[in-house]
C-alpha cells in the first residue's frame, strides 16, 4: 500500500495537464512520468511505461475515450484509467468502464475529490457523484439502446439526451467542443439509424426506447 503510483496523464490543454501534475504531486505517493497531447501518443507512452495510474482527457484532438480505453487497456491491463470529462458523465459512464476505465471524474472536481478517487482505487473500490446516484437510472440508458437495437455511438446517444432535454444545438456544439455542422452531420446519422426523417419522430423513437429501457430493469 505503501508504493509510488506511477503516472500517465493524457489530455488536450497542457494548463490542465500541468495544474493536474501539482495537485498529483502533492501527494508524495503519485509520480507523474509523463504528459502526452494526444491519443497516439498516449497509447504509445502507456505501452511502454505500464503505469499505475492514467489520467485521460475524454476528449483528445485525434479520437474519444472509447477507443483511447480499449487500446490502452490491451497494451496495459494492469493501469488503472480514470476518464476526466466536461459532459455528464452518468451517460458515458457504463460505456468507458465497459471498456476499462476505473472511473470518471469531472473537470471540475475538487483536488479533494480526485484524491479520494485515486485512495479509493488504491483499496479497489471506485467513487460516484451523488447526484448520479439520485437519479437512480440503473442500468443506463445506452445499455438499454444497445440491447434494444438502436445501435448509436455514445457521443449520437449523449447528443440525443441533450436534445430531448431541450438543449439548443449551439450548445451541444459548445459541449463537445465541435462545430455547428458537426451537430447537423451527427444528426443526419441518427436519423438514418433510427429510420426516421424529422427531429420530432427521433425524439419520439428515443424516448420510447430509453423508457422501454428504465421499465425492463425496475
């Protein structure tokens, strides 16, 4: 219990990278080795070093966690990864530890917060934010689209929630960090996946399947 917790931390701003470092290294038993940019060369690095420990931005320059966590997790089984997103994460949650991850933690989390997850880890146990535990939705939503053969990605699945809660497409754009157009091409694939032709009926659609989803498992 006593050993130092390598570190690995992947990420898209180097003033959050490095902000993330020293609170790290405030705690004598975490040493971050390294600091990558992107996913590539986040891959590469946690081949090599093995870490006990990485910190991995959801959203990198060149793809998205889920990809990021299967490869890291096939070339480093043994690291822990701990997804730090800006989005709500009780969405993506089932999704990336399906894939690995050991956890999930805002961005703006408290130091606190994210040394009690890294203590937590450390005796085998993960930490959740109450208000995902208050709005006991169990299992998630995207087991529930997947299983019912609505095969849409987590980001299409996380872009669907928003708009059934009435979120404007500017903001999602804002939220995931990509363009006006992007939401409008995310869109186009929906509606081909969900076999509908207006924003009205794929809300419609679903709805009727995430609720199919919450009854099944009451």
């Amino acid at each position: 219990m006593n050993q130092v917790w390598r570190v690995v931390i992947v990420g898209s701003h180097p003033t959050s990278m490095l902000g993330t470092k020293l609170i790290l290294e405030e705690e004598k038993k975490l040493s971050v080795l390294s600091m990558v940019s992107s996913a590539q060369e986040g891959i590469k690095v946690v081949g090599e070093i093995q870490p006990d420990l990485v910190m991995l931005d959801y959203r990198l320059p060149d793809m998205t966690a889920e990809t990021v966590l299967e490869q890291m997790k096939l070339s480093s089984p043994e690291s822990h990864i701990i997804v730090m997103t800006d989005n709500d994460g009780l969405f993506l949650m089932q999704a990336l530890i399906s894939r690995g991850a050991s956890g999930l933690l805002s961005k703006g989390a408290s130091p606190f917060q994210l040394m009690h997850m890294i203590a937590g880890l450390r005796e085998g146990v993960t930490t959740l934010p109450l208000d995902w535990i208050k709005q006991a939705i169990w299992p998630l939503n995207s087991t529930a689209m997947n299983e019912g053969g609505l095969p849409l990605s987590e980001t299409e699945t996380f872009i669907m929630e928003r708009i059934v809660q009435g979120i404007t497409y500017d903001k999602i754009a804002l939220e995931i960090e990509v363009s006006r157009r992007s939401i409008d091409n995310y869109l186009r694939k929906i509606y081909v996946k969900l076999g509908v032709n207006t924003r009205a009926q794929a809300i419609e659609k679903y709805a009727l399947y995430t609720h199919q989803g919450r009854q099944m498992y009451a």
